[in-house]
C-alpha cells in the first residue's frame, strides 16, 4: 500500500505539474531506495516485536521437567536450581515429576511442549546421550528435539565391594574377570545408566566380561552387594556415602578422570589399571528445539551465577554433583562428544536397542 502511495501518489502528482526538475535518472534512483527502506522497515518490525517479547519473559509459570522420580540426584538438583530461578527471574518454576522408561516418558513431553520458554527439562546422560542407543523407538531425539540451556554439574560413581570381599584392589578384579569371564557380577538400575556405563567401559578397557545383574534402582543393588549376592557396584558417591561410612563397603577407585575431595585417598580407575578410563554421568538442563535464543542466553546466565553462589555449591555437593555452569555453546558441544563417545562403547560390545 505504501509503495502504491509513492507510484500513483507523489511522482504521478509531479508528473501532472510538470514532472520533477531533477533528471529522470535521479527521479529513479530515489524510488528504488525508498522502495528498499519501505520493504526493510516491513521485515525489520516483525523481529523487533519478537525481540520485545523475548526481553518481556517470563511473564508467567515455567514448569521444569524431571523425567525420574522423586528423591533422586535429578529431583534435588531440579528443586534447587527451580527456587533459585524463581528468585531470579521473578516467576515461579514449579518441578513436574514425570517418571518411566529410563526417562523417556518426561523427556518425551518436554520434546512436544511449545518451544516458548516455558517448559525447561532436567537431562542426563541416560536421557540425552544414550537412549537412543538402547532404545530402537525414544519418541525423541536428544539434539534435534532440544536446546541445551546450561550443565549443572557433573556426577561421578565409585567402584565399591563389600567389607569382607575378598577384593582389594583394582587390579584383583581385573585379574578374577580375565580368569572367568561373566563369572564376576555388577548391579545396575537398567541400561543406560551410569552404573551400566561404567561397567561396559571397565570390560571396554580391561578387555573383561562382566555379568549385569539389573535392579529396580541403585539402593536395592547396594543392599545385595552387602549380602553377599553379587560382587561389585559402581554406584555415585552421594548414594554410596552411608554405606562407605558405616564401613559396610570398600571403595576401589572412582570413575572420574581426577581424584574427588570427598574420597580423600581414593584414587581414579585410569591410574588403577585402566588407562583413559573416566565416566561421569551429568545433570544440565535443556528446552525444546526452537525456544528464543534470547530466553536461553538469559537462562544460561543466572544458572552460571546461581552455581557459582557457595550456598548452592554446598547443596550441590550434598547430592553428590560436582558443579560445572557451562553455557549453553558449550554444553552442546560437550553433549555432542558424550553421544560420540558412549556410542562407541555400547557398540563395541555388541549391544542392539531394544
């Protein structure tokens, strides 16, 4: 319409007095790039109203996603950062619980959910690296399906026996499992987790094989552990810490790349026998594919702050999660390298998703 204006309106009118005393050349020149600043001025508003509506967020509730159940490392870490982003942020994050199938049923919704800046989901390894790998059918898939916002904080297990096994050493196990392959037993809460992943890498690595013994959750596999029902676990610290302290269990060596301030003396599976070894399960926090990148910048910007505070440091560490804050280029990147990583292990030992 306005361009019509400048056609029919203002040059015509000039032409029916005479015409314009600039040369017809000029005359040209100056339609064309009026034409351009109008077209401009059409693409440039729509984007500075979305722009206006990105800096206006939040404006109401964000529901944070937590694909497990309540009580786990993922609930704590999930209710710590959700009070402390309300604070921030000025509205509330109300934490969804919504447990099954290793985390897909919770992932699943986050991935359908309006990519608004509303919806947020709490994401580990399991979820977002190696589902995929063990399930033919996720109903998601962890790149395309979301953006990495932040990681939390990183979550390293223990190789923990009982009190009377007669293991004491790193390099005892290996020996016994090189001796009779799928004798030795490891539990595990199910494929995918962080105590199956450190399982495969040991036998990866140690060129053993191990039998899996699957549990309900960790704290039933420690239970038989004790027992006497199966000989080892490699189960996080923060879960592991009870029955470390009542002298229940021994540590071995942990599977981190460096040792951990909270097992002062306890040293990494690499410097035991099992050189590159190190598996760290993680907690990060994702939205789905397509939210505003001006709403993710801002999230990543107070988790970074949020993290560095001493009093979520302290909390973070309760649960067992070392903090981290990586924005989220960075997190990307890093999730990328897990996936490359990890589906290189399970598919050297030969397993198909299900």
């Amino acid at each position: 319409m306005i361009s019509r204006f400048f056609v029919s309106g203002q040059f015509q009118n000039q032409n029916a007095r005479g015409g314009s005393s600039k040369p017809k050349a000029q005359r040209t020149g100056f339609f064309i790039r009026t034409l351009i600043a109008v077209a401009a001025m059409g693409s440039v508003m729509p984007m500075a109203q979305a722009q206006a509506n990105d800096a206006a967020w939040p404006t109401k509730t964000i529901r944070y996603i937590v694909p497990f159940s309540p009580g786990g490392v993922s609930d704590g870490v999930a209710r710590l950062m959700a009070e402390q982003l309300s604070a921030r942020l000025g509205q509330s994050v109300i934490v969804e619980n919504k447990p099954g199938v290793s985390g897909l049923v919770g992932t699943q919704q986050a991935a359908r959910a309006e990519p608004d800046g509303y919806t947020l989901v709490g994401g580990t390894i399991t979820t977002h690296a190696v589902n995929p790998f063990f399930i033919k059918s996720p109903g998601y898939d962890p790149v395309k399906d979301f953006t990495p916002v932040a990681l939390v904080g990183m979550v390293s297990n223990a190789l923990v026996v009982r009190a009377d096994s007669p293991f004491n050493s790193v390099q005892q196990v290996i020996d016994a499992a090189r001796a009779e392959p799928d004798n030795l037993t490891y539990g595990t809460a199910g494929a995918g987790t962080s105590q199956h992943l450190s399982g495969q890498l040991f036998q990866s690595i140690s060129d053993t094989r191990l039998r899996q013994i699957i549990y309900k959750g960790g704290s039933q596999a420690m239970v038989d552990l004790i027992g006497g029902q199966i000989d080892m676990v490699f189960e996080t610290v923060a879960a592991a810490r009870p029955m470390i302290d009542a002298k229940r269990v021994k540590v071995l060596g942990v599977t981190s790349a460096q040792p951990l301030a909270d097992l002062p003396g306890v040293k990494p599976l690499a410097e035991l026998g099992l050189p590159g070894f190190e598996m760290q399960s993680w907690q990060g926090i994702f939205a789905p594919a397509g939210t505003p990148a001006p709403v993710v910048d801002r999230l990543a910007r107070e988790i970074a702050e949020i993290v560095k505070t001493p009093q979520v440091r302290a909390k973070l560490m309760t649960l067992g999660v070392a903090p981290d804050g990586r924005d989220s280029a960075a997190f990307s990147q890093f999730q990328r390298s897990e996936i490359e990583k990890w589906g290189k292990v399970i598919k050297d030992a030969g397993i198909q998703a299900d």
